[in-house]
C-alpha cells in the first residue's frame, strides 16, 4: 500500500531506534505524551515500545474523543435514540461506550433503531430514504472529524432535508492539552502532536505549548516510522535544550492547517463555554455545539435531552493515566473490575484508549516478551 | 478547570449502578485475596516491573475465574465468536448439558458407535445478505459441516437441512439456495438425507435461516484437538485470510465499498484428507470461521495451556482485503473466513504437511505462520511486519468498524 | 478522531463535483473531496481519507523527501553496522 508501507520498514526502524538510544542522557528519565487515539494505537498495534531504550516511555494522553464523553452524555444519546420516531447512526467507535444502562450496542439489543455509519454523510442517505424518521447522528471527534459533520450539516441544509440533525459531542484539543499541561503533578518532556487533527488545525495552535510551557513538539503521522522519527526528533531537540514546533507528518499536514475545513466548521458550529471531560473534568471552550443559525440541524433543540450528570467512580483513577501519573497497570482496577469487556472509566473504554491498548496487545512486561520471542 | 455547579438532581450527580456494583465485587474480590496473601504483603513500594507483574497475574486469575453471564440480555456479542460467546458456551449450555463428549468444546463430537468412531457436527447460517460474491447461504451451510466434520479428521458422509423460512420469502430464492447446496454438497461428496421446514412470519429469520447437521466417520488414529498443541509444534494456514468475513461485511451495502472480493467458502475435507495422509504427526485442526484466526490462536494457547507466537509478516493476506481492513479499521486477523484450516503439526512432519497443502488447489497459498511455545502460556503473541511484539487476545464483541 | 488511510483518487463523479471515486488497495469507495475545494484535486492524486472525505492532499514531494531521510537513516545505520563488523581493535 503506497504511502503505507514504507513507513513500516523494520530496518529502518532499528537504525531510528539506535539513534534514540545515543540521544539518551545516562541517568536520565523521558516521558513524551502522545495525544492522539491513533497513535496509541498504532504504537501497541505495531509493538513500537520495543524499540525504545529503557529511558523513554510513552505516555498516553487523552486523544481518544470516544474516550472522554461523559457517561451522561451517553444517557442523553441514548434517551434520544429510544424515541420510537428516531434512527440514530453513530461510527462504531462508539456502540460499545457504555453509559449508566448499557451502550448503544445494548440499545440495539432491546430494539431500539441504532446504525452503525462510516462516514456523517450515510446518515443524509438514511433520512433520505427514510421520510418519516427522524435520523440524529452522534457526532464525536476532534477537529478532525468535526469538518466532516460540518459539511454534512452544510449539505443537509442545501437540501432543504427536514428530519436530519446531529448530537453534537465534538471535542477541540488544545484546551486538553493545556490542562496537562497545567496540571500541577505534570511530568512530561515533550509531545508527539496529533498528526490528523493537525491537518485541520495546522501546526500553529501548539505554538503556546514550546513558547509557554517550554516543551517541544512534533507532529507525527501514523505509521510506525512516523512516530519513531518523531521521538527521534523530539529526544534530538531535548538533547539540544531546545523547544519548537516540528512537522513530521509534511507529506500530509500543511502548517496552516485546512481553511476550508475551519470556514465549514465556523460557519455551522461554536465554541460551548465549557464542557465535562470524563476523566478531567470541565474544561472551558472544549467543545463544539451547533450555531443558533443551524439550530434546526441540533438535536439538542429538537429533542429534549436529559442532561443528568454522571459522576466518575471514586475508584476510577482514568484522569490520572491520561495525565501520565500512573500508567495502566498502576490503576487499581485495572484488568480486574475495568476490563474492555467491562470499562468502567474513559482510558478503557475504546479500543484506543490507554489502559484498553495496553490490556489488548501490550499486557506483557518487556523482559517476557523478549523471552518467548528470541527463542 | 472550574466546575460549574450542574448538577441536574439535588442529590448530586447520579453513579452508574453497575459501575458500583462491579467495584463492589472487585473490592470483596480484592479483600479475599488478601487475607490469602496477607503473609506476602510487603510495606515498601515494590519496583516498577515487579508490580507490573504483580498485576499481571491478578488479571491472570480474574481471566481463569469461572465464567459467567454477567449480562441479562443476549446481544450480537454473544454471536460475535469471541470472549463473549465462549462465555456463553461454557457458562450456560456447557453447565447445562454438561458430559465428556461436550467438554472438548471442539468443531465437532467424536462419538463411539459399536465399535466405530463417528463424528457429529451442527451449525445455524444466519449471514445477511443471503447471496453475495463467490456463494449464498447454501453454500456457506453445505461447506461449513463438511469443513466441520473435517476438521475432526472425518470423512464427512451425510448432511441434514434444516429450514426456517420468513413469509414472504421468495421461493425462486428458495430453489437457488436448494440448487447451490446441491451442488455444493456433490463438490464434497456428502448427500443431504434428512431435513425440516418452517415458517414463520413476516419479519423473523431475515428471509431464511438454514440449520445443518452433519455425520462422518474417523477412519484413522490420529488424536485430534486444540488441547494436543505441544511447544514445538509449527502452524500453518491454507491460504489468505479475512475473504469472506470483508465479502459479507461489503456485500451488506451500508459502508457504500465496492472491491473486487469474494467469499471462500469451499468444502475442505478433500484437502484435509492430503493432509492426514502426508502428516501422521498432526495435532489439531480448526477452520477459521467466526472470529477469524486470531481467536483460533487462542484457543489453542488456552486449551493446550501453551503459548503461541506468529509473524505477521507470514500472514497471507490478500491486498484488497487488507485496503478494505486498513479503510475500516478492522484487524484480518479477526475476520471470519470460510474455506481456510489452521493446521497444528509436529515440527518433523511440517514440511511434508505445508507440501500437501500447497498441492491440492485449495491451499495454493498455504503458509507456515508460527510456532507454539512453552511460555507464556495461555498467552498469543504477535511479531509485527514492523519488528515490534504484541499480544493478540480474543475479541471483545464483532470487529467493528473504527474511525479512529 | 485519527484513522485516515491515503488512497488514490481514479475519476470525478460526472454530475456532482463534490464527490470523488478513491482507490484504497484495490477498493473503491465515493468521497467527498468538498474539503479541498482551495486546492486542484486530479485523478492520479492522492489524498487522506477520513470518515468518507478527504482531508488533504498528500504532498508526495513530501513525502519522497521523508522517505529519503529515512533511507539515509537506514543507510548510516547499515554502514555503520559495515563499519562495525570490519574493524578490529586487536
């Protein structure tokens, strides 16, 4: 697969890997937090850990928008979907997050009409073909993917469609990471920034985080060489005490981002003054609602929605390990009563989060694996 | 962060009652085990790769606790032939019907007769759409008890039909679904002897519903079954992998994909017979059906107490169906095929074992994908095409899209 | 949300301009390339495919020259490995 491929190259991959380990001060601990969903995914799908020294260690920030929408909001989704007049369509990410009676997937078991959609725009094809429904689609995602809903809002609208709207749960990730970055038990050297909301966003909006916070950051891509380089090029800024912005991930993120994509987003939807973050609590201009002048395109104007507030279980310490204090296994709850068969917090909820991650494919310590791999 | 003062109900904000109670559990959990384990207990913190394994083994035992139903309504998990269907299995029908012949949990029974070793098999087909690229329902049921039975190492001879059909259903349909077993059926040299036929009304059985059993007989001696894997032992797959599981999920038209891809539903029981015939020293067999090979990994690893390793790089898998795997963000290896064997063989016999695969058209494309190991058992592991290891556990409910 | 996979675009769809028909490996699926309506989008290019649009076009200047980098990575690594096993210190 082209512009795949490539970029898994093994032997590449060792020769990346030796370079970070000369870059290694003796003595010294790193802790880079990649933000972004896909990259945790891509590191454990792949084994990348393998290949960093001992020194560095990953840390899994809180780039999983599935992850983070409260339990409440999950009711509130929920409750719309059992409207018998309502087809509800959602990317699959979500059917399994579980809110306080179940998930979607759960739902669809009692009956209710849920639809598992791969892209906003199958949701137009479903109102479309059926009239006297009303389809509300689960809108989730970062900036990445709030373009796309955008547009679809957009196209709704030129149609004139009358039984459309969107449950808007889009997320925004630079309050995310300033709040780790403000959070007073913040260990963190650097960032592995998120290479495909960045293709939204462009690379300016982490100015703040070198400027401020005196941390680097580079943009990566997804494939396993893409975020080796980028550790590469992190651990060479700290070896040179330096902190910029860097783009690893050029081939496809322009540095000033996708102004259509911004425009399309600005014109449909706006900042909500604040928003709870599962896992961080509430984070002011989080999140994305949609503009009073869409508002027949808003589900949470159409319906009413609940809008109970489910706590966190005490026990849940998930804002911890999107923070990087404790690492999945550290939790006290991890693998026992939180399993990806039953999460209880946001780190396991999707197969991308942390402690889901680490359950599904990293649930070994290294030396094991080592073992039973060289023989 | 400040935390505007939301709360909807004046108790404060509500808790999920099942969150509570699974901590509940934990927690009575976790207090027996330490009056267990209090002698062990140790005031200083323990290092960090300590603790890990620490926690490691405490998943361990959460994982070999007796598996129970936790939900109160069956969902298309428990269909989906991962973690939830076999806790399915084992904790109601295994504790219902409970006898040695169930216990192995394998393909198929092997039954003593007077004297005669028979082999005995059922399975529902229930796949939507009922016909797509490379085959139908017919096919798919035909094919599935034969494969079934060969895996047991029989020889697959009589095959019974079982029908439930919706009202409404179109009996042209009907006769090519007839027609295709038929065919499929003289492909594999069994004879469709006995059936049944119902209907029920408009809306059930998503147009039509098969149920096959099937019988055969075991003309040798080899010992077959998951639980024979020894460390050593080499496994192969017959051909590429995820066919027909992407076919079906193309075919159902909602993701709006168009590939040229196609069912490999095919009868295996002739390939099968190369096999015993060149591999004395074969050890198990499983068809890679629901669940994909990923979970046939796994319960090799489980059943044999063992350990498994395989290289992704060794995987076959086709070029379309991995475009389509990485579009939707499925794993192949989860994806369920219907005319590929996972065979477990004795290293001295697996080069003749891969070379009667490669001879018998259907496994052209055979490939040898791993090894199992003594430790750490119970446990898949996977070395990615990248160089990196990671573990490969079974699935939590259908593989389901992904966008992130 | 991250999984965008690269696919190449095959052809314009007649009536509507907004849509694109996208190759992935072999499979085929209408996207819609609204997104980068600022830039020129022609068959043969490639673009990255999220969620059913396309949110960039991938710069394949780019993207050769972050292969090159990792080639020469690779290559230092392979020379010095060379390196390596011909000296002696004894």
């Amino acid at each position: 697969m082209k512009f795949v491929d490539e970029f898994r190259d093994a032997d590449k991959a060792h020769a990346l890997a030796a370079r970070i380990a000369a870059l290694c001060e003796p003595g010294r601990q790193y802790k880079l937090m990649e933000v972004c969903g896909g990259h945790t995914h891509t590191i454990y799908k792949h084994g990348l850990e393998d290949y960093l020294p001992e020194q560095v260690t990953l840390v899994h920030g809180p780039g999983c928008p599935v992850c983070v929408i409260p339990m409440g909001r999950v009711d509130d989704a929920m409750a719309l979907a059992s409207d018998p007049d309502v087809i509800m369509t959602s990317f699959g990410d979500m059917m399994r997050v579980p809110g306080s009676n179940g998930s979607f997937f759960d739902a669809k078991a009692r009956g209710t009409d849920i639809r598992m959609v791969y892209s906003p725009l199958d949701s137009l094809k479903i109102a479309r073909q059926n009239p006297d429904k009303r389809v509300v689609f689960m809108a989730i995602g970062f900036e990445t993917t709030a373009p796309s809903t955008a547009m679809t809002v957009l196209r709704a609208a030129a149609e004139g469609l009358t039984n459309f709207s969107i449950f808007c749960n889009h997320v925004t990730i630079i309050p995310a990471i300033k709040a780790i970055l403000d959070s007073p038990d913040l260990r963190l050297d650097g960032f592995i920034g998120p290479g495909h909301v960045s293709t939204v966003i462009g690379c300016r909006p982490y100015e703040f985080i070198a400027r401020d916070y005196g941390k680097p950051v580079v943009v990566a891509g997804f494939e396993p060489l893409d975020i080796l380089q980028s550790i590469y090029m992190l651990m060479l800024q700290l070896a040179n005490g330096q902190a910029t912005i860097e783009n690893q991930y050029s081939r496809v993120v322009p540095w000033d981002g996708n102004a259509v994509a911004l425009r399309a987003i600005g014109q449909t939807m706006e900042l909500r003054p604040y928003f709870e973050w599962r896992g961080l609590g509430f984070i002011s201009h989080s999140a994305l609602k949609v503009r009073d002048s869409y508002a027949r395109f808003d589900a949470e104007n159409l319906f009413p929605v609940p809008g109970v507030r489910v706590a966190d279980p005490k026990a849940c310490q998930c804002g911890e390990v999107l923070k990087g204090v404790l690492k999945p296994w550290e939790c006290k709850v991890f693998g026992t009563a939180c399993t990806p068969e039953t999460p209880i917090g946001t780190c396991m909820v999707s197969p991308e989060g942390a402690c889901a991650a680490y359950y599904n494919y990293g649930r070994l310590t290294r030396h094991r694996v080592r073992e039973a791999t060289t023989s | 962060m400040t935390t505007p003062d939301l709360d909807a109900s004046p108790d404060g904000p509500a808790s999920a009652r099942w969150v509570e109670a699974a901590l509940r559990e934990h927690d009575a959990q976790a207090a027996s085990e330490a009056t267990r384990f209090e002698h062990r207990g140790s005031p200083q913190p323990l290092p960090g790769t300590v603790r890990e394994e620490l926690v490691l083994e405490r998943i361990d035992r959460a994982r070999r606790a007796r598996p129970r139903v936790k939900e109160d309504r069956i969902t298309m998990s428990h269909g989906a032939g991962g973690k939830a269907t076999q806790t399915l299995i084992e904790a109601l029908f295994l504790d219902a019907f409970r006898n040695p012949v169930l216990e192995p949990l394998e393909d198929a029974a092997r039954l003593h007769v007077n004297g005669a070793r028979v082999a005995m098999t059922t399975d529902s087909y229930v796949v939507s759409p009922l016909f797509f690229p490379g085959g139908d329902i017919g096919d798919l049921a035909v094919n599935g008890t034969v494969n079934d039975l060969s895996m047991a190492g029989a020889t697959p001879l009589f095959l019974s039909a079982g029908f439930i059909l919706e009202e409404g259903f179109p009996v042209a349909d009907l006769a090519r679904i007839a027609a295709s077993m038929q065919a499929a059926a003289r492909q594999a040299g069994v004879q469709v002897v006995t059936g049944d036929t119902k209907v029920v009304q408009k809306g059930k059985a998503d147009g039509c519903y098969i149920n096959t059993a099937g019988i055969g007989v075991i003309e040798h001696s080899i010992n077959l079954g998951v639980a024979q894997a020894r460390p050593g032992d080499v496994i192969m797959v017959s051909g590429p992998i995820g066919d027909h599981g992407i076919t079906i999920m193309l075919a159902r038209g909602e993701l709006d994909i168009e590939a040229d891809i196609y069912s490999d539903t095919a009868p295996l029981n002739g390939l099968v017979a190369d096999l015993l015939a060149a591999a004395p020293g074969l050890h198990a067999l499983r068809d890679a059906t629901r669940g994909g090979v990923a979970t046939i990994l796994n319960e090799i690893a489980t059943a044999a107490g063992v350990g498994v390793v395989v290289s992704e790089d060794d995987i076959p898998v086709r070029a379309v169906v991995r475009g389509a795997s990485e579009l939707l963000g499925i794993d192949p290896m989860y994806v369920a095929c219907e005319g590929r064997l996972v065979a477990v063989v004795s290293p001295e016999y697996a080069d003749n074992a891969l070379a009667a695969l490669r001879a018998h058209p259907l496994g052209a494309q055979a490939a040898v994908i791993g090894t199992v190991t003594a430790e750490p058992p119970g446990i898949v592991q996977l070395k990615t095409a990248f160089g990196g290891t990671r573990i490969v556990d079974l699935l939590v409910g259908d593989p389901l899209p992904r966008i992130c | 949300m991250c999984l965008g996979i690269p696919g190449e675009v095959i052809e314009f769809l007649p009536d509507q301009p907004d849509l694109a028909r996208v190759d992935v490996s072999g499979v085929r699926r209408v996207i819609n390339v609204g997104l980068l309506v600022d830039e020129k989008v022609e068959p043969g290019d490639w673009v990255l495919i999220h969620v059913g649009f396309a949110l960039s076009k991938i710069d394949e200047d780019e993207a050769a020259a972050a292969l090159q980098f990792l080639e020469g990575i690779g290559q230092a690594y392979e020379d010095e490995l060379a390196a390596l096993a011909e000296s002696r210190i004894e």
